[in-house]
C-alpha cells in the first residue's frame, strides 16, 4: 500500500510540473493567433484531442488515466508546426508522437525522445512539401491577425521562406562586412523583427520575446533545468560567434543565430524534457554542448534551413549512455579514493 501511495505521488508532483509548462505555453499560444489567426488556436485543439484520444486508447487498457504530458507533447507539437500545415499533416505527427514516441514504451516517463520533436520529424520527413515549402505571412497591422481565420488569402498567397532560409541563403545583411550576394538591411531593425515575431515562421515561435517570458518563469520556477539551458544557449552563442568572427559562411552572429529559427524555444521546452534529457550534471552540460554543435552544423552546412529538432532527437538517444559514462567514472574514482 505504501508503494502505491509513493507511486501516486510521484505521478501527482509530475503533472504539478506538466501544469506549469502549460502556463509557460500561454504566450506563445497567445502570440500565435496574434501573429496568423485563430486557425492557430484551432490547430492546438485539434492537436490536443487527437492526442488525448490515442493515449486514452493506450491507458485505458492498461487501467491508468491520461495524463496532462499528453497536452505538453500536442501544445508543443501544435506550437512548432507551419501556420499552413494541412490537417491530415498535423493529425499523422500527433498520432506518431504519443503512440510511436511514448506510449509503445510503456506511456508516460518511458519515452526515450522527446515526443513533439519525433512527431514534427517524421512528418517532416514524410510530408517535406507540406512543412517546408509554404509559409504564411505574419499579420502586420496593430491588431495582428484576431480578427481572421487566417493570413493567408487569395491575394497574399504564401511566403517562400523563413528569415533562417534567408539568412543561410545570403539574403539577408547581418553583421560588419556585407557579403557580395547579400541585400543590405537595417541589422536593429532585424532582430527587432526576430524579438518580437513579426516575421514568417512556426505557429507559436516566432517571437523570442513570448518565448522568453514563458522560459523565464519554467527558469525562476526551476520547472525546466537550468544546467541544460544554460549549457545549450551559451555552447550555442559562443560557437556562432567564434565561427562568425572568423569569416565562416554562412554562419551569422550569436545574436541573430539565438533569437532565430526557434532556437530558444528549444532550449527551454525542448532541449528540458525531463525524461528524455540525462540525469546527472556533467551528462547534462554535454547534452547541451552536443544539441549546440549539432546545430550549428546541421543549420548552416547541411540541406535544412533548421537542424534543432534534429540535434535535440540525436543527443536523446546518447542521454542514457551519457550518465551511464558519468557514473562509472564517478565510481571508479570513489573506489580509488577509498584505496
């Protein structure tokens, strides 16, 4: 009975944590309907109910309730989809997310990804077209975009490209020496576009501002791990930097490569997935150091204009291996410490 009881409360201190990633959420779900609509809330709901009935499917069978992950996973999943994504898209990633991601290795605390991130990556790979090839406007009148379904109509039709695309694909000036093939732009005026979120891009991450203000409360409320963040934004910031300064294209400077591409939205609710990040403080700095180089990499030299869903998913899988290195070493110097 008392192993029960411990058990219950495990769960119960857990979905304490959930809620209050939810809460973080708040302002970027706001900033979405803001900045494209109310098909953005919608998407959300969808992404949410979906969600709820594949692990109820999973739970019920095995006599447990669904637990509120269920809707950090489909808020998160909703958060880092195209404006434009086609439902089926959008309802295919949230099924793979909660069936194939957590709920095949025993549900909640058993996943070995982050389920938001597995679910955006397989469609990603199944439906390139549906992810990468067409981008909503951002609305850019005082009241956003509250007042419509949409920003996408007849006569705007779609943007070809995120600001990250431009970026790589030299279109954009950002830093001291212009580059040959590059169309000169107000660099303040840049990054105030990336602060703020006026600028084509995911539903619910575009504004590092919003992102900043839910992270600061996960960060004060020691909701996500400070170790990881710190370690995955300064590794980040640092490399950029490096790299920029030394001529290294098309890298661009810390500043821009941070308030971009989402990358801070990763890092706090991603990158922090208490189950599956590692455990211990040394793996943690090197999973935060390993997402950061794999990022630069696979954002600057590689096809995709992104790469944080693909580091974040590559450092899950060595999360386990990480700690068990630690504490091997961590045993073997006790043990020759006590000789």
């Amino acid at each position: 009975m008392a192993l029960q009881e411990k058990k219950k409360l495990k769960i119960l201190l857990k979905q304490a944590i959930m809620t209050r990633v939810l809460i973080a959420l708040l302002p970027c779900v706001v900033g979405s309907i803001y900045f494209f609509g109310w098909r953005s809330l919608v998407m959300i709901f969808v992404s949410a109910l979906v969600g709820f009935i594949t692990e109820y499917i999973f739970t019920n069978s095995r006599k447990e309730p669904v637990t509120e992950s269920v809707f950090v996973t489909t808020t998160i999943y909703a958060l880092i989809m195209p404006p434009t994504v086609p439902w089926y898209v959008l309802i295919i990633g949230v099924v793979f997310a909660v069936m194939f991601t957590k709920e095949i290795f025993g549900g909640f605390g058993k996943n070995f990804f982050n389920p938001a991130m597995a679910g955006r990556c397989f469609v990603y790979i199944c439906f390139p077209l549906s992810m990468t090839a067409l981008w909503a406007p951002v609305a850019q009148e005082k009241w956003g975009a509250l007042d419509r379904w949409t920003t996408v109509n007849k006569t705007n039709a779609v943007t070809s490209a995120t600001p990250m695309a431009d970026l790589k694909n030299g279109n954009l000036f950002i830093g001291s020496q212009p580059r040959e093939d590059a169309k000169t732009v107000n660099r303040i005026g840049f990054y105030k576009q990336l602060f703020f979120g006026r600028i084509s891009g995911t539903v619910g991450v575009t504004s590092a501002l919003l992102i900043l203000i839910g992270g600061f409360y996960l960060y004060i409320t020691k909701t996500a791990n400070r170790t990881i963040i710190l370690s995955v934004v300064i590794s980040y910031a640092v490399l950029n930097q490096v790299l920029y300064m030394s001529g290294v294209e098309p890298v661009n400077d810390a500043l821009a490569a941070l308030l971009g591409g989402g990358f801070l939205f990763g890092a706090f609710f991603m990158a922090t997935d208490p189950i599956s990040a590692p455990r211990t403080q040394e793996a943690k700095i090197a999973f935060g150091i390993i997402i950061a180089i794999c990022t630069v990499v696979i954002r600057n030299f590689s096809i995709f204009n992104g790469g944080l869903m693909f580091s974040i998913l590559f450092a899950n899988m060595f999360a386990p291996l990480m700690d068990k290195i630690v504490k091997e070493i961590k045993a073997k110097n006790k043990t020759g410490k006590a000789k």
